[in-house]
C-alpha cells in the first residue's frame, strides 16, 4: 500500500530552528541540515560573556559560538500549522518537517512613571550584545549611571560599569542581592566586594519613575518610592526576563508561563518543539545557559530518532566577576536550595584570610543547595554530590563537604 504525498513530504522536509541564541545554535551543530532563523545581525555568541564585552575585556568576535549557518536579521512572523510554514518579515517562506522554537526571551520593562513604548535617550536594556555594546559606546568615566535591578544581569552590569570608570548606584528592590542564588550571609560578602569597587548599593529600594525632560527625551534621574532622586546619564534595566511565547500563543500552542513541552521537548503540536528560555516543562522555566544546552543535546537525539528525554536540569549558578586586578576578582557558585526549611542542617565555613564563604544545606541525609563565594575549590565535588542526589554516606564527615576535594 502506498503511503500518502503528504507523509513523504514530511520525512524529507527539513528541521527548522526559529532562534539563533545559545540553544538553537547548539541544536545546529548537533543536526545536520538545519535551517537556522535569527533576528539578530551577529552570528550567535555566548550570552554568559556580555558583561566581559561591556567591560571591554573580550570583542564581540571573541565570544561567538562555533560557526553555524544563519539566517540573520530575519524575523518569523507566522505559523502556518496546517501546512507545516513559517512566514518571515523578508517575505520568505520555509517549509519544516519539525520546528523548534527556540525564541528565548525579552528584558523585563518595569512599570515607571516616564518609560514608555519607546525607551528614553540613556535607558538601556542588558540583554543582547547590541545592549552591551550600546552601554559600551555610552558609558564615559565619571558618568552616572543607575542600574535598575539586583540579579545576576544587573550584579554583572554594574560590575563591568564600574570597571569602565562609571558611578554605579544599584538599586534592589529586595532585600538582598540575587535573591534567587545567594542566602543572606553570602549576599552580604558580594555587597561589600561591590562596595569595594564603588558601586553604591540599595536594598529594598523602589524605583518609582525616571525623569525624562527633553525632545527626544532623555533620562536625568531616577526617581525613587521615597521621592528621593539618583541623578543619572545612564540607566540599566536588569529587572529579570520574560519568555518569548507570541510566535507559539499566536498558532494556538499550550501556553502557561512558557510553552509547555513533554520530556522530548515536544510541544502540543507533535511536529514543532521549544527549548531554552521560552520552553515550560514540567511547569519549570530555568533561564539558564546549562539547562538550555542540556535541552539541545536532548532535542537532537530526539530528533535523530535515538531514544532520549529530558528529565529536567539541576542547574548550578556560576558568576566570575573578573577584574585586571586580581585581589579584585570574585567568583560565586549557587545551587539547589540555599535557603534551609526547619528541620535542615546547616555548615557554613567563612576563612577571611582567603577571602572564602562556603555554606551548604543538608535535608533528609541528602545535598539540598549550597553557595562558595572565594575559593570554589570544593564546587566541583559539592555539585557531583548534588546533582547525584545519593544520600550521603554515614561516614562523611559534614565539615569535609567543604574542603577542596568536595569529600573525594
């Protein structure tokens, strides 16, 4: 019996890849054949490194990605479900046998007074290269600049900020720098290295507006809940990130957060996939560089025909804040849960001399989280132990998870 056009069709169309980030670039080179499709001018690059091309440490060439085929500049606009194309802004039409949205996501634009639709003159996002490169071309010694944001984006903006000889003030909402990663002790460590290098840091600081005078307008100052003012040249938005999900809501995908995939990264639709920071699964959106690319590596056995799911990604955090001066370099590891519920056991060791903070948090006889500040000597065997998820043999001395060998 002969099988019908449409299913020969199918097998021999190609696999189109709608994002030239980190994830959809390491799905290129595992696939052959693969037709890439990327908004952006330059070809993909490492993300991690933007703050290091802010600083001026490394040139946009030094952080690219190995070569992969790009259509670059060139935005998806539509899917066509029906009959498997994806329309683009150039006018081209592509036609796939899978897609993989790999769309990534967009900067969060906080609700202030004088920020609208278009952003002010000195307002900048820190998302993309061009973002670090357009702070690149703006920052002047001695400008002003106000970094909107206490995260991982905006610890790093305004490190590299400072290094290009800014006035740094950074303002955090919360109570404590990277709420996410850092307990308090250790959050405390990476204010005072901040501090050190002359970035003045506000916690539970709300930001309520900008004042933008001008035409065009442009920033002079970032107001704040109090009504007091932090006169600024330059301001950062680092307020977090959002899924880029309109491409998938738009051709009736199962949307939540993300868009929602099964363990082979599947989406509702059998024939299209997401992966990387717009793809939900198991109701878990990471955001981060090493889940994305343990996705990639999933989705192209997968898509090969080889038995692989994805199981989810214990992710560990790494942040190096590098410096010409090496007194002033500071490396920072989180994983799991850093935070204790009742009940946990806590080891914490802090050595001033080596300028090291190591905390690590026990449930159950088992690795829940951790963080080292300083020396991440023992990093490596604290996340094998973690991720490996064993319980943790009666006779490991609890001080030894801390020293070097991380208990190996």
């Amino acid at each position: 019996m002969l099988l019908p056009m449409r299913k020969k069709t199918e097998s021999a169309a190609p696999v189109v890849v709608i994002g030239a980030g980190m994830a959809g670039a390491r799905l290129a080179a595992r696939v052959p054949g693969v037709t890439v499709v990327g908004e952006e001018r330059h070809a993909p690059y490492n993300r991690v490194l933007l703050a290091d091309v802010l600083a001026g440490r490394y040139a946009p060439d030094v952080i690219a990605l190995p070569a992969t085929e790009v259509r670059r500049g060139v935005r998806a606009v539509r899917i066509d479900r029906a009959d498997r194309l994806v329309h683009c802004d150039d006018g081209s039409v592509l036609h796939y046998g899978r897609l993989v949205l790999a769309t990534g996501s967009n900067p969060v634009l906080p609700p202030l007074r004088g920020l609208g639709a278009t952003l002010p003159d000195g307002v900048h996002p820190f998302r993309t290269l061009d973002d670090a490169l357009a702070l690149r071309t703006a920052v002047r010694p001695g400008a002003r600049a106000v970094v909107i944001g206490g995260g991982l984006l905006g610890v790093s903006a305004a490190r590299a900020l400072a290094e290009c000889g800014a006035q740094v003030v950074l303002a955090q909402q919360g109570e404590h720098l990277m709420e996410r990663q850092l307990d308090p002790e250790a959050a405390a460590l990476l204010r005072v290295h901040l501090e050190a290098l002359g970035v003045e840091v506000h916690t539970e600081c709300r930001v309520r507006g900008l004042r933008c005078p001008g035409t065009p307008p442009a920033v002079r100052a970032v107001q704040l809940g109090d009504g007091y003012e932090l006169a600024a040249d330059l301001t950062v938005l680092a307020c977090g990130v959002r899924p880029r999900t309109g491409l998938a809501r738009a051709a009736g995908l199962d949307v939540r957060k993300g868009i929602v995939v099964d363990d082979e990264l599947r989406t509702s639709d059998p024939y299209i996939h997401a992966l990387g920071d717009c793809a939900e699964h198991r109701s878990t959106l990471y955001g981060l560089a090493g889940p994305a690319l343990e996705q990639a590596d999933v989705l192209a056995e997968v898509l090969a025909g080889r038995p692989a799911r994805y199981e989810g990604t214990r992710a560990l955090t790494r942040l190096t804040l590098r410096s010409p001066d090496p007194v002033h370099a500071l490396d920072l590891a989180a994983f799991g849960e850093a935070r204790p519920l009742p009940g946990d056991d806590v080891i914490r060791l802090s050595d001033a001399t080596r300028g090291a903070y190591r905390t690590v948090v026990l449930r159950d006889g088992r690795l829940a989280g951790g963080v080292l500040l300083g020396d991440l000597g023992a990093v490596a065997g604290l996340a094998r132990t973690w991720q490996d998820d064993e319980p943790l043999p009666p006779a490991m001395s609890l001080l030894h998870l801390l020293t070097d060998d991380g208990g190996h």
